[in-house]
C-alpha cells in the first residue's frame, strides 16, 4: 500500500513537470506556436518537407494517425474508416 502511494505521488509530480512540454506539443502539433528548430535540426528536414511548407502552417496533419499508427500494438486496430477521423484529432 505504501508502494503505491509512493508511486502515485511520483508520477504526479512527474505529470506535473511535464506539462509546459505537453503544451508546447499541442500549440505546435496545432500550428498556434512555430517549432523552435535549431540550425542543425532544421537542417535535418527532409527537402520535400521544408518544399511542402512553403510559408504554409498548418501545423502537423495526421500528427496523431502517424503516431498511433507507428505503434504496433495499436496499428493493425486503425481500420480505413477511422482514418478520416484521427486525420481531425487535435490533442
């Protein structure tokens, strides 16, 4: 029973430090915030994606159906339909 309240109040504390992150993630994952790339990661990019852009933002499409579809546990259960779907999740 200690364990699991020592735990608890681990993992709060961790949520807690992680959420200006977590933020961060949301504005840029919804293009309310540019990336703040260094020289060398940007540099990183592949040339169709900065070509793509082209001054455009519009966040990252298909952040979430990306992610969740790069996890094996979870991508063979995206179906065809959920696809148009996750394409509009936003966080």
């Amino acid at each position: 029973m200690e364990y699991q309240k020592e735990r608890r109040a681990l993992e709060k504390k961790y949520e807690e430090l992680y959420q200006p992150a977590y933020a961060v993630r949301e504005k840029v994952i919804n293009n309310t915030m540019a990336p703040d790339l260094t020289a060398e990661e940007e540099e990183m990019l592949p040339k169709e994606l900065v070509d793509a852009a082209d001054g455009e933002d519009n966040g990252i499409e298909g952040f979430w159906l990306q992610a969740l579809g790069q996890l094996e546990e979870i991508a063979d259960y995206i179906a065809e339909d959920d696809v148009p779907l996750l394409l509009k999740v936003r966080q």
